[in-house]
C-alpha cells in the first residue's frame, strides 16, 4: 500500500476574488496544490480579499504565476483606464449577475 505524500501550505497573498480565481485556474493547470480562505462574517468589514495558500514545495513556482497574472490583470486595467474620455468612472471587473436568493423555508410542517 502506498502512503500520500503529506503536503504543507503556506500563504501566497491575499487578492481579489477575482484575481485569486484567475491564479487559482492557472495553479490547477500546474498541477499545484492550493486552498484558500474567505474572511468570515465579521472580519469582511476590515479584511480585503481572499487569502491563498499553496504547497509549500512549490511557493516559488506559485508566486511566479501569481505575479504574472496580477501583472496581466493590471495592464488591462491600465488600458482600460487610458481607453475612458477624461473624468469617466471605470468598472473595474464585470459583475455577473445577481443569484436570487432561496426561496423560504416551508411553514406548513
């Protein structure tokens, strides 16, 4: 029987969900081990992001493709930004669509 190799993470960064999504698809393609962390329902109010971890055998690997997606993510703002008649407030991501909320609980039990 084999044994799995245990894995320790450690911190690669906190970034926008939506950064951290683009890292998180381009770790998957590296076959890098990785979780993160949402703040909780309280911490959200002074906590920016979403925090990611990776394996730790591989952090110089991760943090390479960290920086070039965050490198990527900023030069399309950048451009953007330069493409806006002066003064024009800039979205900065897309926003998908609302998800409606559940409908409620059944009170007839």
């Amino acid at each position: 029987m084999t044994r799995k190799k245990s894995i320790t993470t450690v911190h690669l960064g906190q970034f926008t969900r939506e950064t951290a999504n683009a890292i998180a698809g381009r770790l998957e393609k590296a076959g890098i081990v990785w979780w993160y962390k949402e703040p909780g329902y309280l911490s959200q109010v002074w906590e920016f992001g979403v925090r990611l971890f990776v394996d730790r055998d591989r952090l110089e690997e991760a943090q390479q493709i960290a920086a070039r997606v965050t490198a990527r993510r900023e030069r399309k703002r950048m451009e953007r930004e330069a493409a806006q008649p002066d003064g024009a407030e800039v979205d900065p991501v897309p926003h998908p669509a609302a998800i409606p909320p559940p409908p409620p609980p059944d009170e007839s039990r």
